[in-house]
C-alpha cells in the first residue's frame, strides 16, 4: 500500500491539435490501453484519447476488478488467458504499481448439472492454456473457511471449479498506469472533450466533432462505454448491444482475511474482499436497458440474502456504499473489437460486465489492427461480422452475472 | 425502483416481469433482404431515450403488455 501512496504518476494534460493519426474516442482502460500499444509497440505516436468527462470515469472506474480468464468457449478463454498474463506483468511493463494480487477464484456448483458445467469448464480451460481444477467441498471450505457448505441449508456446495491465477487489481491505477504510459510516449489525452458527431467523405470516416470543433484523422476507434450505440448511428452502423446497468456495493471493514474471489452462476453473485478489506459484492445486472445511474435498494436486498446464505458473518457487515456503471451487453455476450464495415471506423465494444480483466489484451490486439491493417487471430472470432455469419460467441454462463 | 402498471394487474414492481426487447421493427432501409434479416434478428437500437418495448408479467397475470420508457431516467411514460 505505501508505493501506491508515495509513487505519484506523472499525468499531462494536451490541447489538441486539428488532426491525428488515430483517434481514440474513450479515455477508459480500452481506450488508453490501445493509445500506450500504438505508441509502445509500433512506433504510432500521433494518437489523441478524447474523454467526455474525465479518465477512467465510466466502467473502468466501477467495476469489481476481477482478473480472470476460465470462460467456457475456447476463443474466449484464449483471449482472457493472454489478457490475465499481460496483467501478471503489467507493473514492469508500465513501472507502475497497479496492486495486482493472485487471490484465485472458486466457481461453486450447488447441483450436479453445475457440478457437470464446471467439470467441463476445468477441462475446456487446460486444453486452452488456462488452469481451472475441480475442488471437493471440503477442498473449497480449506481456501475459504467462512463459507457455509450447507448454503443456509438451501444451496448446499457440491464442489466446486477452482482457477488459481485469478487476480484482482486496483482499477483507477491500472487507467492511470495505461494513461501516463501513453503520455510519457507523446500520446494526447483529452478530458471533458466530449465528441458529438463523426466526420465523414464519401463513405468513409475522417475525424470527429467534439464541444471544441473537428479534428480530423485517418483512423476513429470508438472505445466508448454505455453510449456506443449512438456513436456507432453516426456512422451508420448499427450493433447487437443493449445497455444495463450494473450494480455493486463494499461492507464495512471486516477485520478478517478473505483470501479467494467467490463466484456462483445459480445465485449470480460474486464476493471478494477489497485491500481495504471491504467486502464486495456483484451480482446480475438489471434486467432492463438504461442509461441510469441511479442504485436501487431492491438490488442490495436481493444480493444481500443471496450472498449472507453463503457466509453467514456478512449478516454481522454493514452496508457502505453502492454503485452503478452501464454495461454495453451484446447479443451473445462477448466482447465486440475491430473493422464495422466502414472505412476508418474501428469498434472496441460490448465489454458488457467482463471488460476489465481484458484491458491488456484488448489494448494490445486492437493497437495491432489500426497499426498493421490486418486482424489478428486472438481478435477474429470476435467481429462484428459474426452475427451476419451466424457464427455467434455465445458465453453467457461464464460472465457471472447472466 | 421502477414500477410497471400491468393493464390487468395494476401497478407493480419490475422485479415481477421479465423484459421482453425492444419492440422490432423492420429497418426498411435495408435493401437486400438477407442484410435486412440480420438486422431485425440481432441488432439493437438501443436508444438513449423514448423506447418501446415488450415486458411480460411473469409473476402475475401472464401475458405481454407494451411500453414506453425512458431510458435516461428510467422511468416508465405510458
């Protein structure tokens, strides 16, 4: 904790010139994740991020911070496995503390058809390159001795799939670590410039209008969260996306150790313990599509008795605060990254509630594409031009949050 | 908290319905046929505003009902 206090980043803020190389709407993760590869991998430096409020204020900012790569279709698990490597190593790369900690992360099965579900996720998992064993209940009670085998005598634990490398990182650092390595390579970063339309010649994009006037440029990624449907209109293409809020809430301190992340698809719930030592607590998102970011009292109450059945103590916590990000949920939820079918206009989207863990990799792949012109093979399966193909990615059960 | 008056149940919680999409409408736009499919199988509006759509009353009377909502603040109009 005390190198995050005492080793400041060094952010600094550009005005922007009138055209660029690439422009990157979306000072998220994604999007400065994408900037600091331009810059670091492939030599493209004239790359602006335009933030419509400032850095990291959307999903990167609200999310639960879980690092994970144990998905239950092998293009997914791919990608999130070279992402959750990326992330191991990210604190050199970007000589930066992100907080990353290895907390490993059980997947509970309370019947025998989820007992069945995670035994064939463990094995899809290991012949992808990822790790994911199964766990005995006894097992499971060893790495995380709070948790009531018996569920409240309503979900009693039958085994469990269980993924060592899972990790959680600091989510304001790992935005900040990406932005001050984009900038330290010359990328501008632009907050409170929000863009309102897309500039077009003939069917290609050419740049964007923002509040202060177009800038013009040979590539437009769109990294936007929440609003990429209307960002997307704009340039005439139109995405399998729908828009929910996510909710989620911290406890008060809870003075003992809490080592694993805890994750279960019946309940839809999922529990860690913050550095804070806060617990935290996700669950589904809401059921229909909003731009609000208002919280709801019958989320808390609902995830609540869901997760005091798994461990009794949190009967005993106090609720601290609650939150609301809107997740851009695609048709088959996966994630949606490279070429729209217009010239010049690039898409990192449907990030839904798994787009953290995927900063790195998804930073990285699409900073490949703009800077080779070619898609490279972690990143196909997911286009946009699947859903015409009807080669759909579809995952909903390993989202944890469907 | 949003609430969803049911034409034969009367007001009552979201958490009793189930969403149901928005209600599809052919992008006229479109004119090859097979592009036109894709679109009003997969594709979503997904507006920032007015939006009709279809919910279904699963834990009261069963059936569908239509509605309008507005998605910035979510607040049910008609």
């Amino acid at each position: 904790m005390s190198d995050f206090i005492e080793r400041r980043i060094a952010l600094s803020w550009a005005e922007p010139k009138r055209t660029y190389d690439v422009v990157i709407i979306g000072g998220g993760g994604h999007g400065l994740a994408t900037a600091y590869y331009l810059a670091a991998r492939h030599g493209i430096t004239d790359v602006v991020v335009l933030e419509a409020g400032y850095i990291g204020a959307g999903n990167s900012g609200r999310n639960t911070t879980i690092i994970r790569a144990n998905y239950g279709i092998p293009e997914a698990v791919r990608f999130y496995q070279h992402s959750l490597e990326l992330y191991q190593g990210l604190e050199d790369e970007l000589d930066c503390s992100i907080m990353h900690t290895r907390k490993g992360l059980i997947w509970l099965a309370h019947t025998e058809p989820q007992l069945r579900a995670e035994r064939a996720r463990s094995l899809l998992n290991v012949a992808c390159g990822a790790e994911t064993v199964m766990i005995t209940p006894e097992e499971t009670k060893q790495l995380c001795p709070q948790l009531d085998l018996t569920g409240g005598g309503r979900y009693p634990v039958l085994g469990a799939s269980y993924h060592p490398a899972a990790a959680t990182a600091r989510h304001d650092r790992v935005v900040w670590a990406y932005a001050q390595g984009a900038m330290r390579r010359g990328v501008h970063v632009v907050q409170h410039r929000k863009v309102t339309g897309l500039l077009r010649d003939g069917a290609r994009i050419t740049g964007v209008d923002t509040t202060a006037g177009p800038i013009h440029a040979r590539v437009v990624l769109s990294a936007v969260g929440g609003n990429v449907s209307t960002v997307a209109a704009q340039a005439g293409v139109r995405l399998p996306i729908r828009s929910h809020p996510l909710q989620a809430f911290v406890t008060n301190f809870y003075t003992e150790a809490f080592q694993p992340i805890v994750s279960d698809t019946e309940l839809l719930c999922y529990v860690s313990q913050t550095e804070r030592g806060q617990m935290l607590i996700g669950a589904e998102y809401d059921a229909q599509p909003s731009y609000s970011l208002r919280s709801s009292f019958s989320f808390l109450q609902s995830s609540a008795a869901k997760v005091t059945h798994l461990f009794p103590f949190m009967r005993d916590l106090r609720i601290l605060r609650q939150w609301t990000g809107i997740c851009d949920i695609s048709a088959d939820f996966s994630p949606i990254m490279g070429a729209t079918g217009v010239d010049g206009f690039l898409v990192t989207t449907g990030w839904g509630t798994w787009g953290f863990k995927a900063i790195p990799a998804g930073g990285e792949q699409m900073a490949q594409l703009i800077a080779t012109g070619r898609t490279p093979p972690l990143l196909e399966p997911f286009s946009l031009d699947r859903f015409a193909r009807d080669h759909t990615m579809a995952d909903p059960g390993s989202t944890g949050t469907h | 908290m949003l609430w969803i008056t049911c034409p034969t149940c009367g007001r009552r919680p979201a958490e009793e319905y189930r969403f149901g999409g928005e209600l599809r409408s052919i992008a006229a736009w479109i004119t090859d046929p097979a592009e036109r499919d894709v679109d009003y199988v997969w594709m979503s509006d997904n507006p920032e505003g007015m939006t009709i759509e279809r919910w279904f009353h699963s834990a009261g009377c069963r059936r569908w009902l239509t509605l309008h909502r507005d998605t910035r603040t979510d607040s049910v109009v008609a």
